[in-house]
C-alpha cells in the first residue's frame, strides 16, 4: 500500500495527548477531522507505519492543527512522537479535477519550453501567497521560479513525465 504525508508532528500541546501538527496538504480540515484514520510513521522509516490512529478531536489554531488521538490521554503518551510524520493511504486520496495535482505527481517531472528545450527538474512546490510556485532545478543555473498560472504552464502530461512552459518575460533572469 501506498501512503502519502499530509503533516509532521511538531510538538505536544497540554497534558492531555494533544500535539501539534503542522500541515502539508491543501485539506487540511478534511485529513484531520474527528474520526478520520491517520497512519503514524517513525522519521527513521517512512515505509511502514508505526500505528493507526483516529482522531478523536481536531482543531486550527494559527498554522498548526491540535489534534487528540483515542486511546491516547496524556502527555506521556504522545512525547515520544515528535517529528514523526502522518499520512493517509492511497484508498483516502481524493479525486482532484482537471487541471489539479497532488505535489508528489509534479516533483520530478521534466520541465521544457515551448520549443521542446529541457530546462530542469520540478524540486519542490512553495506556497507563498494567490498561486503556488514550481522550483525547477536546472544545471549550471539558478533555479529558475515559475508560477503555477495557465499563461506560464501550458501542459502537464503525467504519462510521459513531463510538463511544457512558456517563459514569460522576466521569468528567466
């Protein structure tokens, strides 16, 4: 079975088996709603998980979510997982539309432009502000910062691994 990261435990929060959580999905209050199944992973192994857990309450504070696990009441139960990684399976993956992706689809891909040039790999996705930014690695360059905006990305082709820009003015300095 597959499973994909949707946060990190970052910290404990009370005495009651509350811990911090810091996100990395864009659902964030559909993974960690009451009730929902988590998988548990160690940092030293994230093949097999560790636990299942339930969420058993869940709430945003800032940029964290505060989440209690059933079974898990105090402190001492959850100390020992801090930086530990919580991800869902692939059967819990949502159905996304057209033109949407799951970051772990576009790292890695090809990145070229229109003239069928390569210009780098997709390293990592930021998300600063209205649209998300593509990191593209390049060699022998800076890496270059495309906008995830329909004038920029032209076409994304997940077969064949790879994805077509067209460089606007000021993109590539």
């Amino acid at each position: 079975m597959q499973y994909y990261k949707v946060g990190t435990i970052v910290n404990t929060h009370g005495i009651q088996g509350e811990v911090k959580v810091l996100p990395i999905t864009d659902f964030p209050e559909e993974r960690f709603k009451a009730g929902k199944q988590l998988f548990l992973f160690s940092p030293k192994d994230d093949v097999v998980p560790v636990q299942t857990l339930k969420i058993k309450k869940s709430r945003q504070q800032k940029q964290v979510y505060l989440l209690q696990f059933d079974g898990f009441d105090s402190i001492n139960d959850v100390e020992k997982y801090k930086r530990f990684d919580l991800k869902v399976s692939e059967d819990d993956r949502k159905k996304l539309g057209s033109d949407e992706f799951y970051y772990d689809d576009i790292i890695g891909l090809k990145v070229y432009d229109e003239n069928d040039h390569l210009l780098g790999t997709v390293s990592e996705i930021l998300s600063p502000g209205a649209n998300d930014v593509w990191v593209v690695k390049r060699v022998d360059k800076d890496d270059l910062l495309l906008p995830y905006i329909h004038q920029v990305i032209k076409k994304v082709d997940l077969d064949n691994q790879r994805v077509t820009v067209e460089l606007l003015e000021g993109l590539d300095s």
